[in-house]
C-alpha cells in the first residue's frame, strides 16, 4: 500500500484517482503530477515500484500545498477573519453562509436542522 503525503491510498485504485485521495490534490493537478514525476496514471497503485513511489513523493513535495499545511493555512486565513470582526468573520463566527446565499428558505446545511417551532406548538397543545 503507498503511502504519500501522510494518507494511504487505495490499493485498488487507479494512479491518477487514487492520488485525490490526497487533500488539495484534485483530478487536474493528479494528472500534472503523474505527468511530472513520468509515472503513467492510469496504472494500479497496487503495481508501483518503491521507485515510481519515490518520484511522486518528491514532485508533490516539491509543489506544496498539501493535506496539513494546506489545513493549517485555510484555518489560519479563516481565523484571521474572525479575528478582524469582518463581515465574512462574523458569518464564519455564526455558522452561516458566507458567500451571499440567501438564508430565508434553505442553508440547511449551514444552519443544522430546524429547531424551535414544533416544539412550541407540542408545549401550547398539552396546555389545553
């Protein structure tokens, strides 16, 4: 099984798949990375030699930007939003769509599931 960039990929995959596995790796940037190290993407992890392996550690590294750094960085960015109380900042801060989407209908995923209504109406029912 290989091993690249802290994650194990899938055996049963193939090459250029199997490498966005990886975070910040995605389909396009897999098959410049393949092309780079001059391994062929579409053959199975499972048939690369240590050497091949090899190769596509060195060009990911070489390129950055991968699985903890790019966390890292993204959480920084983030928190530097929050701390600097812009508008982004307090949508990150309150859990709510940040990039303009509309929160009167939808953004459930956002918002979490519905709360509040339904239970108020259980509550005034029993009263009767």
């Amino acid at each position: 099984m290989a091993r690249i960039a802290g994650v194990d990929l899938n055996p049963q995959k193939r090459l250029w798949i199997g490498l966005t596995a990886i975070y910040g790796i995605g389909q396009a940037r897999a098959r410049a990375i393949c092309e780079q190290a001059k391994v062929e993407e579409t053959k199975k992890i499972k048939d690369l030699t240590e050497d091949e392996v090899t190769h596509l550690r060195a060009t990911i590294e070489e390129q950055g930007g991968v699985e903890g750094d790019l966390r890292k960085e993204t959480q920084m960015n983030v928190r530097r939003l929050i701390d600097i109380q812009c508008y982004r900042g307090m949508r990150h801060r309150r859990n709510l769509p940040v990039r303009g989407q509309r929160t009167h209908t939808n953004a459930r995923t956002r918002k979490g599931p519905r709360r509040g209504a339904v239970a108020n109406k259980k509550k005034t029912a029993l009263k009767k």
